[in-house]
C-alpha cells in the first residue's frame, strides 16, 4: 500500500532464464489473457444489468443488503479491472520483447503498486462477503429491526478499513531486487507465510459459509413457527427467507471458487519440487478462481431470484389452473349438498346430521 515511499534504487539488469521466458512465450498464458477477458466482459455487462434493475427498484434485498451488493459488485469490477491491466501490460511485454529475455521480464518497482492495488481489492471482496453474512445475522437474529442503507454503509467502512489494515500487513516488506514475469505473482517469498495466509483466506471462506447457513437456519425458523400478524409481516417473512436462499447459493458458489485458489495454490507451493518449474507460474494462474468469484456474483444475482420468481409463478398457476367440465360439475354439487345441510340445519336442527 506504501509503494510510493519506496525509491527504484539503480538495479542491474537481470535477464530472464530458460524457465522465465518459456513461462512468458507459453501458448497457456496468452489462452488464460483470453479466457479472463471473457470473464471480465461477463462480469462488466451482468453488472450492469444488476444496477439497472437496482435502480428501478427491482430488487429482492433489503436496502442494507442492496448496499453492500452494490459495493461487492463494484469492487469485483474494479479487481477485474486492476488484474485485466496487469495481465495485458504483461502480453503485451511478452509480445514485443518475445526474444529478448534482459528485457521481457518486470523488476517489482515497477510493479509493487500494482500488485498492492490487487491484494486490497482481493481483501475487499472477501471482507465484503463477511459483511454480507454479517448482515444476513443481523437481520435472521432482529427481523424487526428497522432496515437502514446506514447499516449497510457502515459495513463496508468497516470491511475498507480491515481490508486496507490486512492489505499493509501483508506487503509491508516492499518490494526486491527480484524480477518477475507479471505484477501478479512475486519472487522469493517466504512459502511459509505465504501457505498460512492461503489457509487464512480457507479458513474465512468457510466460516463464512458456515454463517451463511445459520443465517438461512434461523430466517426459515422465524418464518415457519413465529406468528406473522399482519399480511405484511408474513410477506417480509417470505421474502427475507428467499432473499437468504439466494445469498447463501451465492456465497456458496464464491467461497468455492475462493477456496479452490488458496488450497491448490497451497498443494502447489508444498509440492513445487515435484511440478515442472515451467508449470508451477502457468498453473497457479490459471488456479486463480478470483475471475470467476467475480462474475458469479452479478450473474447470480439476476438467475437466482429469476428461478425463484419463475418457481412462484408455476405455483400460483397451479393454484388458478382452470378446472375441466367434470371437475367443475363435481365441485357444483358439493356446494349444492353443503348448501343443503346448512339449510336444514338451520330449519331442522334436531334432524342435522351430528358428525
């Protein structure tokens, strides 16, 4: 995060080994450019998608949660973003210097600041997650609790300052004298710190799942045994209990992806020996689950509620389905046989059938 305090000192030139620049001329890396520019232009278009329903009031959340959706979305964007520049700087390095390994590769002067700027995004969307379920809590636990866009902004000022702390703790060591093939991945680190900040990140992403679950747990509780006085009260009910339906699918499907990123990234670095060192830089590239978490996030929240809308409706079909001739004329002479008893009933009440 400080990378502006840190000065290029006059470095000598290092030039790319046989291993850096068959990494950096790989088929495999330009095919990975590729397939997260087609992440990237899905996530932008079915972000904006999602803010155009958000702003005509369509959505399903409540107005906390749309806030803290709206910011999650903005900075998958803006991650998408960040990781799409260094990855086409990188190309486009690779491209024009292709056969000149002193001058193919990066020194991390250059890149420290961009690299910063990927780790605080990253933080941001994973402190995001977990103030989402947070939120999810908060809202199982006090469903009278008044809902407030507040709750929402003061959320993500606390996910921005603990992802800004995290973010300074993790690059405080500056950058190196190493050079590197992109801003993404640094050089001699220690593996050890390294592993355990994959395994933070596990960790978080299960916790996090674990939540989301007692968080739908306790919304289906309140709605099927808490009497709902008011038809308003049990259609808040319903729709709290769908709207954590789909987050928690959502949540489910990102910390998958997250998860998948930091235990093979993980299973990478303990087995680093056994892995072809031309390999071991592709692999934890194409490993990178963070693109994907990124479009997940928009697109489920514009199917998810859609099935579910679409599940109501079939539903309500059913229920207003018209009737076939026979069972209208079945229905016709039970009312005529009610009408009857209730008539001698009324007329007779020592002749009524006694039940």
């Amino acid at each position: 995060m400080n990378a502006t305090r840190y000065k290029p000192p006059e470095l000598m030139m290092v030039c790319a080994n046989e291993v850096q620049l068959a990494q950096r001329n790989s088929i495999w890396f330009q095919l990975n450019v590729g397939a997260n520019t087609i992440l990237a232009i899905g996530t932008v278009v079915t972000s904006a998608i999602f803010f155009h329903r958000l702003f005509k009031k369509k959505s399903h959340f409540s107005s906390s949660m749309n806030v803290l959706l709206g910011v999650n979305v903005l900075t998958s964007n803006l991650h998408s973003f960040i990781y799409g520049y260094i990855q086409y700087w990188s190309l486009i390095r690779a491209l024009l210097y292709h056969d000149q390994p002193c001058k193919i590769m990066f020194n991390e002067y250059e890149c420290f600041p961009y690299y910063s700027l990927n780790i605080l995004s990253r933080l941001m969307m994973i402190t995001l997650y977990c103030a989402q379920t947070f939120n999810m809590l908060v809202i199982g636990i006090y469903p009278s609790l008044p809902e407030s866009k507040i709750r929402g902004f003061a959320l993500v000022a606390i996910a921005l300052i603990s992802s800004v702390g995290l973010c300074e703790i993790i690059t405080n060591d500056g950058p190196n004298d190493n050079i590197q093939g992109n801003c993404l991945q640094r050089q001699g680190r220690n593996l050890d710190e390294l592993k355990e900040q994959l395994f933070t990140y596990l960790r978080i992403s299960f916790g996090v799942f674990v939540a989301s679950n007692v968080a739908l747990g306790l919304t289906y509780w309140r709605m099927k045994t808490k009497s709902n006085s008011t038809v308003s009260k049990k259609y808040q009910s319903i729709a709290n209990y769908n709207a954590s339906i789909v987050l928690l699918v959502i949540t489910a499907l990102v910390m998958i992806a997250l998860g998948v990123y930091s235990y093979a990234t993980a299973y990478i670095v303990d087995h680093v020996k056994e892995i072809d060192p031309v390999n071991v830089g592709l692999w934890t590239m194409w490993l990178y689950t963070y693109t994907i978490a990124e479009f997940v996030l928009p697109a489920a929240l514009l199917l998810i509620p859609a099935i579910i809308k679409r599940q109501r409706k079939v539903k309500v079909a059913a229920l207003t389905a018209p009737m076939t001739p026979a069972e209208e004329q079945a229905k016709y002479f039970k009312s005529l046989a009610n009408d009857w008893d209730a008539e001698l009933a009324r007329k007779y009440p020592e002749l009524a059938p006694v039940a």
